[in-house]
C-alpha cells in the first residue's frame, strides 16, 4: 500500500491540472513560453503518475483496468472482473 500522502499528492496534482489546462492550452497556442513558466509545477500533466485505484501503487499499473497487476490477478482469480478467466491450454 503507498503512503497516504503519495495518493493525497497526486490527487493535488490532478485537481491542479483540471484547474489550469483550459489557460495552459490557450497560453501553448499563443506561443507564450513566458507564460506558461510562471503556472505551477504541478499543473503540467506530464508530472502527474499513474497509480492503482485501490492501492495506491505506482508500478504495474494496467491503464484498461485502472488497477496494479497484482489487484488485477487477485480480482480475476476471485471472478470479480467480467470477461477475463484464467488461461489454460
């Protein structure tokens, strides 16, 4: 499990990014650099991570499923997710 400020950090920056991306586009268009140095850090979409929904972990997470691989194989093996069955052959 990742440390609760881990999950309230990237919740932050996601609200950030919802916050200024309409003024972010509008600045790129414009071609104002200037600009756009002075909005935060956090902002910038590229620096928020993906992280599983349920457990916070930052590796191995299945962007289909919005959950870490270790999740995924546990949920699967307990039927919990439609349409995936363990392979066999």
């Amino acid at each position: 499990m990742a440390k609760e400020s881990m999950k309230a950090r990237e919740r932050k920056r996601a609200k950030l990014i919802e916050k200024y991306a309409k003024k972010r586009a509008e600045l790129k268009a414009a071609g104002d650099y200037v600009g756009l140095q002075k909005l935060p850090k956090n902002s910038s979409p590229v620096r928020l991570h993906n992280r599983c929904q349920l457990t916070g972990r930052p590796r191995g997470y299945m962007r289909q499923f919005g959950i870490s691989r270790i999740c995924f194989r546990e949920m699967a093996n307990q039927g919990l997710i439609p349409g995936v069955k363990k392979a066999s052959w």
